[in-house]
C-alpha cells in the first residue's frame, strides 16, 4: 500500500504512505538522522520497533530531503473511525508548518478514503503545547485548559492511552496524561514556530508532567465528516 504525490506543487512537498512492513533500514537511517537534534530523538532500535507496532508510515519530503514522518493506524475502536498517530517528528526548520500540514492532509485524505461519510476521531501522545499544532484543523480537541471532561471523553481519552501502549491504571483520565514506565516515551514531535506566543493556560496543562519518568499527554481531536471531506479531498 503505497501512495505518492506532491502536497501544492509551489510548496515542493512529495508525500508518501507506505505499508511499515516495506520500511527498509535505510529509511529508517534516514527517520533517525531527522530527529537527531530533537531532545525526543530516538534511537534505530526504537525506530524499527515501531514498524511492527504500526501499519503505515506517512513521510514528507521537500525538494528531495525527509522533512517530517509519522507512524499511524486507521481502525475502529468500538466501532468509531479512529486515526491512531504514534511516533512522528517534524524537522525543527522554518518549513515546519507547512510539513506538519502536508502530513496531515495525508492523513485526511486517507481517513476520507477509508471511512467516507463518517466522523473520524485523530489521537496521538505529546509532550508540550506545541503538539496541539497537529489538531489545528480539527475540532473539539482535549484536553483543553480549564475544562472537565465528560464520562464519554474521559473513556477516549483511556481507550487511546492503551492503544498507545500505556498502563490504563497509570492514565489520568481528567488530565489526560500518561504515566510513563522510566523508557522516552514515542511521541509526535512538533516545535512551534512561535512558542513564545503559546497561551499559559496550555503550558500550564503540561507542568504535571514527569519527562524522567517517561509521561506524556494523550490528546484526541474530531474530524466532522463534512469537515474531512474538504480536508482530505
């Protein structure tokens, strides 16, 4: 299952998902080498790893060059379209914007493919505000300052902590955070360009977080059907 095209030929963006299982080791050089001066890099072992936990990789690349990667999985969870996101890294540059969107889009039209007509609910594990930059075209996005979760968010929040491959006895399902098992958690690694601008309300939400331990902030968001229809088209 491969699919190749150019995300907005004035951007230069070639994106491609591929089954993990044609992931070859020097793709996976290449994974590790993009995030080598990100404090969440990970090592070849890990990145291997993660091509028998998940089913797609998703790689963007401009004017040749890997500039961003996520690992994912379209299913079901009780019966709900989901887009699970697993490990994922966007190169700390100028360009990280229009990278994070040219994964995105990706997996929009993907979703869009695979669950037509119907809402599809994205997740995947962050460690600062900044991660919150991978739902910026979504809705109903948590955790969120300030906000108590309902019974039924709440469960979300669990049923992707274990999908995730986190302990449900270690998730807090009102703040929606992860303990880690002291091992560097594999998460969507996105900078914001501007973080100086973030809302201290949202750093505040990160501060229970214990990096040592290997904690991480599970965070959902929707894609209405309408919604993904013109996102992944």
């Amino acid at each position: 299952m491969v699919r190749c095209h150019t995300f907005g030929a004035d951007m230069g963006f070639e994106v491609e998902t591929k089954d993990c299982t044609a992931v070859t080791d020097a793709e996976l050089g290449e994974l590790e080498s993009l995030s080598v001066d990100s404090p969440n890099a990970l090592s070849m072992g890990v990145l291997s790893k993660q091509t028998e936990e998940w089913v797609l990789l998703t790689t963007a690349r401009e004017n040749g060059k890997l500039s961003g990667y996520v690992f994912c999985t379209l299913e079901r969870i009780g019966g709900t379209p989901a887009v699970i996101m697993g490990l994922g890294s966007v190169m700390r540059n100028n360009r990280r914007n229009a990278t994070l969107k040219a994964l995105m889009n990706e997996l929009y039209h993907r979703a869009l493919m695979a669950f037509p007509d119907e809402d599809v609910i994205f997740g995947t594990t962050i460690l600062s505000p900044s991660g919150l930059e991978v739902f910026k075209d979504l809705t109903d996005e948590l955790p969120k300052p300030s906000y108590r979760p309902s019974g039924e968010e709440r469960a979300w929040g669990r049923r992707f902590a274990k999908r995730l491959g986190f302990s449900p006895l270690g998730f807090d399902d009102k703040k929606f955070i992860a303990v880690g098992d002291g091992s560097k958690p594999c998460v969507f690694d996105h900078e914001s360009l501007k973080p100086e601008k973030i809302d201290n309300d949202l750093l505040g939400m990160f501060l229970d977080l214990d990096h040592e331990s290997g904690d991480a902030m599970v965070a959902v968001a929707w894609a209405m059907a309408e919604k993904l229809e013109k996102l992944g088209s």
